[in-house]
C-alpha cells in the first residue's frame, strides 16, 4: 500500500523539467536521479538506443540489489506462517486484553527470530527508486520523447494496453503469494490491480514499463520461492479447521 500512495503521488506532483545539472543540484537529484539518468542513457547507447530496453536493463540491476532483502522476507514470512498457531493462540487468550496480547507477540517474534516489518523493506528501498525515475524522466528529453513500441515514453499510453498489463501482472504477483496474505490482505488482490490499472492511465508510459517490468522479475523470483508454498500454507488452516470440528463435536 505504501508503493500505491507512492504512485499516487507521482502521479500529481509537478515536478521540475528543466535539464539536470549535478553541479548545483540538491542531494536527492545529484544522488538518486542524475545517476539514474545517465545509467539510462548508458545503456540505451548499448542497446540501439532504445530507452525501453534501458529501462528493463536498469529494473533488473536494481531488482537483484533488492534481491537479498527480498530473500530476507521470504525466510521471514515462512517462520511467520510457522508459527501461525500460536499467534492465534495468544490472540483467543488475550483478546480483552490488546496491550498484554502486542507484548506476548512481540516475545513470540523474539523467540523465534521473526521480523513482521521485514516486507517493507523492499518497498522502502524501491521508494526513493521510482521517484527518481519518474524525476529522471521529465528532465531527460531524450527519454521524455522518445518512442517505444507504440509508447511514447513520456505520455501515457493512448490505448491502455500498458496499464492493463501492469494491472494483470499486479494480480499474478499477488497470487503467487496469497498463501502467505492475511485474510485483509487477500481482499485487496483486486482492489490493487484496479488502482494500479487507474493510475497508471495517466503516468508517463515509462513508469508503468518499469511497474510491468519488476512484476515480472518478481514472478519468476515468487515461482522459485513459493512455488509449493500454497500447499503448505493451507496446513495450519486446515488444522485450525479440524480442532473447530472436534470442538463442536
């Protein structure tokens, strides 16, 4: 949700136009966004000079420095789903009692190594990464006008085929791990696609290519990660299910 409000915002700044210049630029733009500028000219040079393979080029670097945090969630979530019974347990044994239920979660995290904020980090780092981009694009005319495919980089895309996609593979990648999501978040695996599908009707198609892009390195790296993890996940609700039939029994 905080990559949505992101976009969101994105998508009503105004931000500057004007050529990028490291000598008197501020901190974020010399730092984040002229680098990502260059890196994007670097490799559209390489690359025929398209700059929507430039963009794919740069999603995946920065999709594999992303990648140990991104294992780190894993590992995370499968101890979280691991001790799911005991959490409901403390949940039933405390639930007058919110105060004292949070202190005992956060012994039962402790005691088994679990970090429940461990998912944002991803999103976190990629934050500052796609304001960045969205900067770099507006003040780089030749990727601002630059054309791709049907696209042209710098305007939405005129038939909604982007947006589309980047809804479709929005809702694959949550999907893929709906095993892990909380009943709450399982309710928004079609509420986020069609947010997405909203907004990105008036990004700058180059931001929604980088959106399509990373759903589909995420896809691939959630196949080999949890690829058998809907089975697994469906145990402890099984078993919850069974020792509510035996008590109404």
């Amino acid at each position: 949700m905080a990559m949505l409000v992101l976009m969101t915002g994105c998508s009503t700044m105004n931000p500057q136009t004007n050529p990028i210049d490291p000598e008197t630029a501020g901190f974020f733009t010399k730092y984040f966004v002229y680098p990502l500028s260059e890196a994007l000219d670097f490799f559209a040079d390489l690359l025929w000079n398209e700059y929507g393979l430039a963009i794919l080029v740069v999603t995946i670097i920065i999709r594999l420095i992303v990648l140990p945090l991104n294992l780190k969630q894993y590992k995370s979530s499968k101890k979280m789903q691991a001790i799911q019974p005991e959490m409901l347990k403390l949940r039933e044994k405390y639930k007058d009692n919110p105060q004292k239920m949070q202190e005992e979660m956060m012994k039962l995290y402790q005691l088994h190594g679990v970090n429940p904020l461990a998912g944002c980090l991803p999103i976190l780092v990629q934050m500052p990464i796609l304001i960045a981009l969205y900067s770099a694009i507006m003040r780089n005319e030749s990727i601002y006008t630059h054309d791709f495919l049907w696209l042209q980089l710098g305007t939405p895309d005129p038939y909604y085929i982007l947006p589309a996609i980047a809804a479709l593979t929005t809702f694959i990648q949550q999907k893929q791990m709906s095993a892990q999501m909380t009943a709450q978040m399982r309710s928004l695996m079609f509420i986020f696609p069609v947010l997405i599908f909203a907004m990105s009707m008036s990004f700058a198609s180059a931001l929604p290519l980088y959106w399509i892009y990373g759903n589909l390195f995420t896809i691939v790296q959630n196949y080999f990660l949890y690829g058998g993890s809907k089975k697994e996940g469906a145990k402890p609700n099984e078993e919850k299910s069974r020792g509510k039939q035996r008590k109404n029994a």
